[in-house]
C-alpha cells in the first residue's frame, strides 16, 4: 500500500482542481461525491497503509516517496518528498478520517449554499495542504503546506464573505498567524545557517552533534519555531484570532479550528523534539505558555454565552494541554491528546451546527435550552463530547488522554508543581463549563422552537465520531491500571519516551485528585446553572463581579491591548504617510524650481533698457574679475 | 607735442564707445538709441584700425569694413522696424513697447 | 544575427503599425500581436537550443555577435546572449505578447501610434537585455524610455502629464549619470590601454583607482537603483504606474523595472565588484527599508493601480537584498523575484485595467463584493494576491524564500528586517482583496466575468507562476552558470 | 600728424557728447555728422585714407541719410524733443553714467596696464588691404555679404506697410 503514499495528498488536491475549475457547472449531487469522496477515499488508503504499517513496519520507521526534486541552488537543495512514519499516520489518519467524517457532514449542511463547489473546493485544498505539513520530510514542504493551510482557513472563515465581520475575522486570523509564520521562517533560516540543511531527518540527526545542550543558537531556533507553532495553534499571546475565527461555518470550525490545522504547532514541536530537547529554557517556555493558555482560555470559556466561542476557548485550552505536555516532555500524551481532542472537539463543534441550524442560527445558548428530547441523537452525541471534554473517569477518551499530561505535569523531569496547579484548575474549568454548556443548551426551558431536524447524513458523522469520543481513549491507558498502551509504543518509536523524577508519590493519588477536581467541577456547574441558580443572580448584582465577567468575556482584555499597541500606531502611521514623504520631497524640489523660474523671470520684464543695463553688469562683472 | 601713443588712441575709442552706451541707456526714444548705437560701433571700429595701425597690418582696416557693412545692415533693419514700431504702437517710446516681457510659467505641481 | 532579428521584429513591427494604421484600424493589433508571438516563439526555439548545447552550466556565451558601428569612437553593435539575458528576454516576449493582448480593446485612438511606440519599448527592453556595448546599451537605455514616455503622457489618465513628466525626469537623471559612468570609465580605459573602446569585455578589465572606481560604480547604480526603484528614489513609480494605460503598466511593472535588476547584476557587480561588496551593507539597508516602506504604503493607498505599484516597490526591496547578499542562494533568488514579480504584479495590473473597463473607476472605496458577480476574476486575483504575500506554492514564494535565506548568511539583522516585510505584505494584500472582491456588493450595475481574451491572458499567468512555483529547477539551471560566475 | 590727431580726438569726443545729450532728433544727427567727420580725420592720422574716405561717404553719408529720413517720415520733432527733456532728468541718467564711468575707469586701467608704444604711423593703402580682404577673409566677406544681402531683404520686409499683424505668440 505504501506506494500509494502520494495519493493521500494528491486526492485531494484532485477534488480542489476539479471542483474550482469546474465546480459552478456541475450539479451539487456531483460535487459532494467529489468533495466527500476524494477524502474517503484517501481515509481509506490511510487505513490500509496503517494497518499495514502496523502489521509490517518499514525498516527505517517511515514510508518516504521521493515526487521530484523541487528547488536547489547553493548548498540549499529542496525535494518535494512525503515519508510517514508512526507521528505523521497518527496525523494522516486523524486529518482524512475526521476530515471524510466532516465532509459528509458538510454535503448536508451546506447544501441550501449558493457556493456549494467553492466551499468543497477550499475543503479539499485545505485537507490537501494539511496533509503535505505533515507528510513533509523538509521544512520548507512543510512551511508549504504551513501556509497552504493558513489560506485555506482565511478563505473558509471568510467564506460567507458579503458579511463585513467574517471579513475581518478571517483577515484577523491570517495576520495574527502570519506573524507566528514569520518567526517561523526566520527560525529555518537560522536553521539552516547553522546546519546547512532543511531535511527534517538530517537536522535531527545532526542538531545534537552540532549543538551543546543550551546553545544560545538553538534557543533562538527553537523559540522562533515555537512562535511559529503559538501563531498557528493559538496559545498565548498570538490566541486572539480564534475565538473571532468562529464566524466560518461550523464544519469548518470542526476541521480546521478544532481537530487539525491548529494542533500543527503541536505537531512542529513534536516533530522537531530533537531542537527543543537541545534547549531546556525553550521547554520551559513552552511548557509556560501551554499552562497560562490552557487556564486563561479556560477562564474565558466559563462566561462566553456564544456556543461556538465557548467551545473556541475551549480548543485554546485544550491545545494549552498539549504544549504543557510537549512542555515538560511527555511527547506522546501530548499527541494522544491531539488525537482524542480531535474526536470530541470535531464533534461538539458539528453536533453545534446542527443545534444552530435547527434554531434558526440562533447562537446565543441562553437562547437555546430544552433540547434534550427534541433532538435526541443531537442530544447524546454532545453528551458524548462534552463528557470527553470533561474528561469523565474511566468512560471517556479526553480523561485517557488528559490525566497523564496531570500526571507529568507534576512528575515529568521538567515537571513542577506549579504547572501541574495550573493544569489541575484547568481540569476544574473544563468540567464546569461542559457542564454549563450541557445544561444551558439541553435542559431546561424551550426557548426557541426546533427548525429541521438534522438528517441522516448528518447524524452518522456525530454517531461515529460520538463513538470515537468514547472509545478513542481504550487504545492508551494509564500504566497503572491496565498494561495496555497501544498508542505510545507506536508513537515512541519515533518520539522520546518521558523521564520521571525520582521518589515521586503514587501515580494513583495524582488520578484520584484528578477525577475529584472533575467532579468537583460538575457539581458547581450543576448546582450554578440547574439546582440552584438564585446563586448566581445574587453574583451577577455584583459590580466587580461583573467586570471580571466582561473581562473574561473579552478574552483578558488582550484584542484591546494589541488594538492599542500595534494596530493603531501601524493604521496611524499608514494614514499620515498616505502621500508619501519622499514625494513631497521631490515636489519640494520641483516647486523649487518653479519658484526660480517665477525669480528669473522678473528680469525678463520687456524692457530694452533694462537688457542693456544688464549686459553693462555683466561686463562689468567680467572686466572686474579680471582686474581683481 | 609729444606723439601719441597706442593708449591715447585706444583711450579715445573707448570714451567714443563709453559715450554711446551712456545714450543707448538714457534716452527714451527708438531712434536716439539707434543713434547711440552707430556711436558704439564707430568707436569699436576706430580701436580695430588703431590695432592695425599699429602692427602696420590691413587686417585692422578689414575688420572697420566689416563693421561698416554690420553698421549698414543694422541701420537698416533697425530703421525699418522704427517704422513699424511706430506705425503699430504709435510711439517710439522704449519703455512702452515690452511685448518680451515674460508670463509666469503655469503650475505644474 | 538571431539577436539581430529578434530586436529588428519588433522596431519594423512597430513601424509597420504607425503606417498602415491610416488603412485599417485593427491592422496595428494584429501585426503587434504577430510580432510579439514570432518573438516568443523564436525565444522558445532558442531556450530548447540552448538546453540542448550543455545545459549551460558554464559561464560561456551562448551567442555573441557583434558588429563595426562607429569604430573612430570605439563603438561597436555588440549582442551577447547567456543564460541570465534568455531568461529576461523570455519574459519579456511573454509580458510583450499580453501587453498587446491587454490593450485590445482599451485603446480608443491613435491606435497606430500606440503599437508603434508599444513595441520600440519592448525593443528598447530586449536590447539592453543583449547589449555588450556600453554605448549601445545606453542607446537601448533610452529608446525604452521615450516610446514609454509617450505610451504614459498619450493614452495615461487624468493625471498622465504629471506622471509622464516625473517618469521621465526621475529615469533620464539617472541615465545621465549611468553616461557620466560609462564615459569616465571609456577615458580611464583608454588611458590605460590607449585603445577606445565601448565594449563590455573590454572595459571589463579596467581598474580606475578606489575611490574612482567608487563613484563611477555610484554613477551605474544611482541609474540602475531609479529603475528598480529603490526607495528614496521610488517616488516616480506609484505616478507612472497609476497613470500609464493597462499595458503600459504592465510593461513597466514586468519588464522597465527589471532593466535595473539586470544592470545592477551585469554592470556593477562585474565590473566593480570590490566596490560593490564594500557597498553590500548599505544597499541590502535600502532594500530592506524598501521593502517595508514600500508595504506600509501600499496600504494606505485607496487608488487600486497606486496599491499595486507600491506592492512592486516592496518586492524589488528583495531583489536588491538578494544582488548584495552576495552568495548563489540569494542571486537565484533575485532571478526567480525577477520572474515571478513580472507575472504576478503584471497580472494584478491586468486585473486592474479589467475593472476599470467595467467599472470606470480605480478607487478601492467605490468597489466591493465583486466576487460574486465574477467569480473567476475574484479567484484569479485571490491568487496574484497570494502570490503577492508570497504563499507557497506559487512562484514569488521560492524567490524570497532563496533570497532570504541566502541574504540571512549575509546579515542576519537586515534579513531579520526585511522577512518582517513578509506580515505587511499580508496586511496590504488582504486589504485589498477585502476592498475588491469581498464585502457586501456594493457595484449594481450588472458586471460581465471575464471573456475569452481575458481568460487566455489570466490562464497563462496562472500557468506560469504556478510552474515556477512549483517547477523552479529548470530556470535555475538556466542561469546557474552566470550566478556561478558572478558569486565567485 | 600729432596735433591733427589730438584735434580730431577733441572734436569727436565733444561733438559725440553733444550728439547724445541733444533733445532734438535732428540737432543730434547734425552732431554726430561732426563726430562721424571727426573719426575720420583720426583714421587719417592714424595712416588709413582709404578708412577715412569710406567714414566720410558711408557713415557720415548714408547712414546719416537713412536716419534724417527717417526721422523726416516720422516727423519727429518738437514732441519728441518734449518728451526727451522731459525724460531726462538727473535722476535717470544718474546710476547708467555712474555704472558707465565705472567701466571706463576699469577698461583705462586696463589698457594703462599693458606696455605703451609710441605709434609709427606709416600708410597702409587700400591695395594691401583688398588683397588682404579677398586673401585670407574671403569667406568672412562672402559671408558679410550674405549678411548684407539679408539686411536688404528684411528691411524691404519689414519696412513695408502692414496692417497690425502680431504673431501668433503674441495674441
């Protein structure tokens, strides 16, 4: 199977080229099956290549097709080549199935939207870009699809483009990423200053030869890296950009803003280990930052009332997650996380929609409510989700995945207790807003009636994926209690496994205290918005409470901050140099010369005597010189 | 009386010449300055035959011929526009006829 | 001799337009159209040639002619060609075949004129392209200015005297110091050798004194540094650009620009390298602040073709970053900015020109939402839009990524300064498709997509950047023998 | 030879001043016949007949003709006189003479600055100088005579009764 590595990406590609060249003519039967197909399809040879990668791994680790060599001048020689080795497929598979899953989604919920072809076009070209970051065995390959996948989330969050806010949204959000971008670039150009090459398998070779552990150069590389990765996946302080990036439609959201595009930081971090191993200051950064986004995002999260930005800020958090585990070394949980992240978070994004388009895009949740029988199978697969997000004991994938990154928080090498503090109150956060959200939404009074229920096409996604929420976290499990650990294994054939301190407690207790917090966070959630909810209107008389409130609501205050601090003075700067200072420059000089003219041209009067007096001057002048 | 040198000559020329232009910048009227003018150019003529004179060369004499025919032409091209000056402006008044003067050049930034 | 033809197609094609155009109207178009397709498909044949001769890898010339001019003062009619002049002159035949393509229905009168002097400028651009003799080129130099000058101040807009006046101020100054140059370095040569010649490989071996040589090289690289436009010396090329009819600004963007990245590589550092090197730091400054300055402008602009012309001041800050970064990386770089720029800042004018025909208007303000209405228009600028961010993919983002990453092992902090550019390059980009193409529809009157003229023209554009972004390899090639040569 | 020439150089100078500081046109023509008479005498000492012949018949003979008939035509008198004296006051001739007496000064300084020679005068007759003049400068009398030629055609063109006709730059 593996020499058909090449059509995971190039599938669809394929669907991109037909449907944007094409795509207004066929009919949107047609451009579904193309739109859907080419990513079920290329789900399906991902499958067939896991399986057989599972069966018979490759020799070397990864699958690698050559395609054609794609630039080299000097030393800097560039090929267009994919390998997938145990990381990527984890990647490849989550991108195409979740992906095929959503694009089935989409052939219904788009289908009242006059720009049906262009919304599976731009689908499938960013499932094609994103596949190439991850297959990419180069930076540059991989800054390629870095980019590609930037666009693609531009032009789908601005796909309802006649509204001017989805506009700003989505030029918000390539700006904000753009900057990440930037840094990103300049880190490979250090990078390959310093080792003469972009070839990811070479540069972990050779980083830990060429560099000392601590370098100040390879602390430079891998921050400008990480500014890279925070740019794309959110985190402090590039995160502003998400929560706007919700004016997209809602599978978009799901695919791109939730299970894929943003979790790339996590994977270049991951992908390039070896550099961030080599820096210890930049680990911890990143370990830092991973915390502070996961509790601040957090934070904002429990007072949004918006559905699809609660569950933004919820992504930010989640991904927070990640980077505290990559943080603190715990490479593989912060991938386990992805992957299980990407099952729940796709689906309470699409199982959103399906509550926005049948209350007639009503997105206010205390708008919403009583929808628990009305739509039932809505109902439960959120249930699924928001639990997974909770991260419920024992039941749930998100508490497989997220109770080591607890765990390694605290116990990693680079772990420390006050990571592990912030990570725990996250951990209350996410289990008091699930509950919040759930009850708000599905309990209660009807406030606005049920619309069209969703249809087949739509459901069976949220089963499937309701059912991953679930399951997804049976293949990893806590070494403690069950010796079955699936996932890491496969994964630490290319990652590192995480180094322990010594003479740490009992892994037990820290999973105790996990799953208390988690029910701790229920039962305010349940008590705050179900039992006993006098409580919070007494809070809400309060003033400074209230603008705590606003403050979290406006994400920490941090949109007006860069407003202030960068875009003003750059608009401001923009405005006054609209003509161009270089131009009045050279006007000056030429107004200069009009005004010699205008000078000159006084002698010119007309008068003969005048001419005679001047030529008399002039030899005066002359006569005189010579005399003198 | 002692005999007069290169200087005295040349002297002479050049008051003749100095006296001309002090009428060419005075008057007011057309034809004095043309008057003034002839003066300017005799005076001119007599320091080019002085010169030949004085190396005993024809080649000062030449340059009086010379002169004398520009003084010809002059006069008559300088005479024929009196004539028209005053038949069009009516005066030969210099300080009326300024049809050179220059208009200020139109803004172009 | 093909150099020879190749110029003389165009001067006689041009020609041939003026007098028959009091015949028939549609004479002119057709016979420009030939002349610039029988030049491209002579460069076509000449590119295979060339390929096929030992893919060049040596810095030899590929074709030299050269003829007695005027031997009493040295001057002789010298055409070269190598790897670095077939790759502009490929350029300049396919920006010279859409120029004709663009202006067939804008042009409204004189046409004969227009072709004539349309065509004596692609004439002038291919010979200072080929030129080998100082004097020649300098004569190529302004035959592309004069007929530009015209096509600028004739069929321009409102504006067009302004911007005609400065265009041709600004490029003539420099031309006359570039002849001050030539002629100081004509005299120290003869001084040298006693023998007078104009000729680049002669002059080659000239060695004025330091600081002689130190202006003489100022006096090229002022001319050449106009062209490009460098910023402070940028300033004539937002008016040409704005005012100059569709084609012109095609021709100006794509090629007139070029002509300096082409002197500053073939002249200054060739014959003056030493002095260029000392120079490096300073121009890679300019180049920078070039490129940042030139987007801090384009986004402030509301006038759509003034945004685009600042976009060009912005990407010829690389080019001049990358000639002075002084390493292969960085100079392939340059050559593929010089390409690429031409095809999508050529294209964003195309655009440009095909809504002022609909719309009448330049003015971003009074567009808007135009996607809908033509959606094949809106995806085409999507993409010179994104070019013109650099995205990868398409071809500008192979140039500046080599020119950065070449111009990084030069100076880490002007590089550092310049990919900063990178971020305002989106903001003016993004600005300008919002402005454009999305929003609410503000236009009503009904707006017609593009037809099939404008669709070949677009389609060839995406092509070719496209494959340069994705293909780059073979013009690399191309000119790796020159880059090779010029690095060492 | 000496006394005639300082003579001469006496009259013309003072027969000049009176020339340019008459009011009436034809005083002032009257006097400078005197100045013109005058050079003529000073060519004559100076050993040039043949210069002074043409001084007396072309300068004191035609030109002045051309002047008194213009003068005739236009019948300028009285008023003009008026209009001069009127003029001409301390006030306007003042800063000319001043700036004029200025340039004397410096040409005398000038020429008191070479080396004086005493003048030999010895005759140059007119054969030496028509040799001379179809010798070596005969381009400059062809030329001379073009120039006359052009004066010949310009005065018959000008001088000519028009209407006022003013050139279409001057509208």
């Amino acid at each position: 199977m593996h020499q058909y590595l090449y059509l995971i990406p190039a599938l669809p590609l394929l669907g991109f080229l037909i449907l944007s060249l094409a795509g207004k003519h066929l009919h949107k039967r047609v451009i579904a099956w193309i739109g859907a197909g080419t990513i079920g399809a290329a789900a399906l040879i991902t499958i067939l290549l896991g399986i057989e990668f599972l069966q018979s791994p490759p020799a070397s680790g990864a699958y690698t097709q050559l395609l054609w060599n794609w630039f080299s001048a000097g030393q800097l020689s560039v090929a267009v080549s994919i390998t997938a080795d145990a990381l990527t497929l984890v990647f490849i598979f989550v991108i195409t199935f979740v992906g095929a899953l959503i694009h089935i989604y989409s052939t219904a919920f788009m289908r009242r939207d006059r720009d049906y072809a262009r919304f599976f076009a731009s689908m499938n070209l960013f499932v094609c870009s994103m596949l190439v970051l991850v297959m990419a065995d180069n930076l540059v390959l991989l800054y390629l699809g870095w980019e590609g996948v930037g666009l693609c989330s531009y032009l789908l969050i601005g796909f309802w483009y006649e509204t001017p806010a989805n506009c700003h949204a989505a030029n918000k959000a390539f700006y904000i990423t753009r900057i990440g971008d930037t840094a990103m670039a300049i880190g490979l150009f250090l990078l390959f200053k310093e080792l003469g090459s972009l070839h990811i398998a070479t540069i972990i070779e050779q980083a830990p030869k060429h560099f000392e552990a601590g370098d100040t150069h390879i602390t430079l590389i891998a921050l400008l890296l990480l500014a890279g990765g925070i740019g794309k996946s959110a985190q402090l302080p590039l995160q502003t950009w998400l929560p706007d990036a919700m004016a997209g439609p809602s599978p978009v959201s799901a695919l791109i803003h939730a299970a894929t595009m943003v979790t790339a930081g996590v994977y270049l971090i991951a992908r390039m280990h070896t550099l961030f191993q080599l820096s210890p200051v930049s680990m911890t950064v990143v370990a830092v930052i991973g915390a502070l986004t996961l509790f601040i995002a957090g934070c904002s999260a429990m007072v949004q009332t918006d559905i699809k930005r609660i569950l933004a800020y919820s992504t930010i958090s989640q991904i927070g997650y990640m980077f505290l585990a990559l943080g603190v070394g715990a490479w593989s949980a912060a991938i386990f996380h992805f992957f299980t992240h990407a099952f729940f978070k796709a689906l309470l994004f699409l199982a959103a929609g399906a509550v926005i388009e049948a209350l007639h895009h009503e997105h206010n949740i205390f708008k919403m409510g009583g929808l628990k029988n009305s739509m039932r199978v809505v109902f439960l697969t959120f249930l699924a989700g928001a639990a997974s997000l909770a991260a419920l004991p024992l039941v749930t994938a998100g508490f497989f995945s997220k109770d080591p990154i607890l765990w390694y928080a605290w116990g990693a090498a680079n772990g420390n207790p006050f990571l592990w503090i912030l990570a725990i109150a996250g951990a209350f956060i996410t289990a008091f807003y699930s509950t919040r959200l759930m009850l708000v939404v599905f309990w209660g009074e009807r406030k606005t009636p049920v619309g069209d229920h969703p249809g087949k096409w739509m459901t069976v996604p949220l089963v499937i994926l309701g059912i991953g929420s679930v399951a997804a976290g049976f293949i990893e499990w806590p070494h403690n209690l069950v010796h079955f650990t699936l996932f890491s294994e496969q994964v630490q054939k290319v990652l590192p496994a995480v180094v322990l301190k010594q003479n740490l407690p009992s892994e037990l207790i820290f999973q105790g205290i996990a799953a208390l917090v988690t029910f701790a966070g229920l039962y305010t959630g349940y008590v705050l918005y179900y039992s006993n909810k006098g409580i919070l209107e007494g809070w809400r008389q309060s003033a400074a409470l209230l603008a705590i409130r606003n403050f979290l609501l406006g994400g920490w205050g941090f949109d007006d901050l860069y407003h202030a601090l960068f875009v003003q003075p750059f608009l401001f700067i923009t405005r006054i140099n609209k003509k161009d200072v270089f131009d009045r420059l050279y006007n000056g000089i030429a107004q200069a010369n009009i005004n010699i003219n205008r000078l000159l041209s006084l002698t010119q009067n007309g008068s003969l005597r005048w001419y005679i007096a001047g030529v008399l001057l002039g030899i005066l002048f002359i006569i005189t010189m010579q005399l003198l | 009386m002692p005999s007069f040198t290169v200087h005295t000559v040349l002297i002479v020329s050049a008051v003749l010449f100095v006296l001309g232009l002090i009428g060419v910048l005075t008057r007011k009227n057309v034809i004095f300055m043309l008057i003034s003018v002839e003066i300017m150019l005799n005076a001119a003529g007599l320091a080019f035959v002085a010169a030949g004179a004085k190396w005993q060369q024809p080649d000062g004499q030449v340059m009086f011929l010379f002169i004398l025919a520009m003084a010809a032409a002059e006069v008559s091209i300088g005479l024929a526009l009196v004539l028209q000056i005053y038949h069009q402006h009516k005066t030969l008044d210099v300080e009326n006829i300024t049809a050179l003067k220059d208009e200020a050049v139109d803004e172009m930034v | 001799m093909i150099l020879v033809w190749l110029i003389a197609i165009l001067l006689i094609g041009g020609t041939l337009c003026w007098l028959l155009a009091q015949w028939n109207k549609v004479f002119p178009k057709w016979i420009a159209l030939c002349a610039t397709v029988a030049g491209l498909v002579l460069m076509v044949w000449l590119c295979l040639q060339y390929k096929n001769s030992g893919d060049g890898a040596g810095s030899e010339w590929f074709i030299n002619y050269r003829l007695s001019w005027i031997p009493a003062f040295g001057i002789s009619f010298h055409l070269a060609l190598d790897g670095l002049s077939l790759v502009l002159l490929l350029l300049t035949f396919f920006l010279g075949i859409l120029s004709v393509l663009c202006s067939w229905n804008e042009i409204k009168e004189k046409h004969g004129f227009y072709f004539f002097n349309l065509l004596w400028t692609l004439a002038g651009i291919c010979g200072v392209f080929v030129a080998m003799d100082l004097f020649l080129f300098y004569f190529f130099w302004e035959v592309m200015l004069v007929p530009m000058y015209f096509l600028i101040s004739i069929w321009g807009d409102t504006n067009r005297r302004y911007a005609s006046y400065k265009f041709f101020l600004f490029t003539q100054a420099g031309g006359l110091l570039m002849l001050l140059s030539i002629l100081a370095l004509y005299f120290i040569h003869a001084q040298q050798t006693g023998i007078y010649s104009f000729d680049y490989f002669d002059l080659l071996h000239t060695s004025p004194g330091a600081s002689t040589a130190k202006w003489i090289m100022m006096g090229f690289l002022f001319a050449f540094m106009v062209k490009l436009p460098v910023v402070p010396f940028h300033s004539w090329l937002p008016d040409a650009h704005s005012e100059a009819p569709t084609a012109g600004s095609l021709i100006l963007a794509g090629l007139l620009l070029k002509t300096g990245a082409y002197g500053i590589i073939r002249f200054v550092l060739t014959l003056f390298p030493q002095q260029a090197q000392a120079f490096g730091w300073w121009a890679m400054l300019l180049g920078a602040i070039g490129i940042l300055y030139g987007a801090f402008l384009a986004f402030a602009q509301t006038d759509l073709k003034r945004l685009i012309a600042y976009t060009s001041v912005s990407h010829m800050g690389f080019v001049l970053l990358g000639i002075f970064a002084f390493n292969e990386i960085a100079m392939q770089g340059v050559i593929m900015q010089i390409l690429t720029h031409g095809i999508s800042t050529g294209a964003l004018f195309v655009m440009a020109g095909m809504l002022k025909e609909r719309l009448h208007t330049r003015d971003i303000n009074q567009m808007g939402g135009l996607w809908t209405a033509m959606p094949f228009m809106g995806g085409a600028a999507m993409l010179f839009t994104m070019a013109s961010l650099g995205l990868p993919m398409l071809g500008n983002f192979i140039a500046e990524f080599l020119i950065l990453i070449g111009a990084f092992s030069a100076s880490a902090a002007l590089t550092v300064l310049a990919t900063l550019g990178l971020i305002f390059s989106a903001c003016y980009a993004l600005r300008m498709m919002q402005k454009v193409f999305l929003g609410p529809a503000t236009v009503t009157a009904p707006l017609k997509d593009m037809n099939v003229r404008e669709w070949v023209m677009m389609s060839a554009l995406t092509i070719g950047i496209i494959v340069l972004g994705l293909f780059p390899q073979p013009v690399i090639d191309m000119v790796k023998g020159v880059v090779g040569a010029l690095v060492d | 030879m000496n006394l005639l020439f300082y003579i001469s150089s006496f009259v013309a100078v003072a027969a000049t001043i009176l020339a340019i500081t008459r009011f009436h046109p034809v005083h002032a023509l009257l006097y400078l016949v005197v100045s013109f008479l005058a050079a003529a005498m000073i060519f004559l000492s100076l050993g040039t007949p043949f210069i002074a012949v043409l001084e007396v018949i072309v300068y004191a003979g035609a030109i002045i003709v051309l002047f008194i008939f213009v003068v005739m035509m236009l019948n300028l008198g009285k008023d003009t006189a008026l209009q001069e004296k009127n003029w001409l006051r301390p006030k306007v001739w003042a800063g000319p003479c001043l700036l004029v007496l200025i340039l004397l000064v410096e040409m005398i300084v000038l020429l008191l600055n070479a080396p004086d020679v005493t003048m030999h005068i010895t005759v140059v007759d007119p054969r030496k100088v028509s040799l001379s003049l179809f010798g070596e400068y005969i381009i400059a009398l062809e030329l001379v005579g073009f120039l006359l030629m052009a004066g010949i055609v310009g005065a018959a063109h000008i001088g000519k009764q028009k209407k006022k006709i003013l050139h279409r730059f001057l509208n």
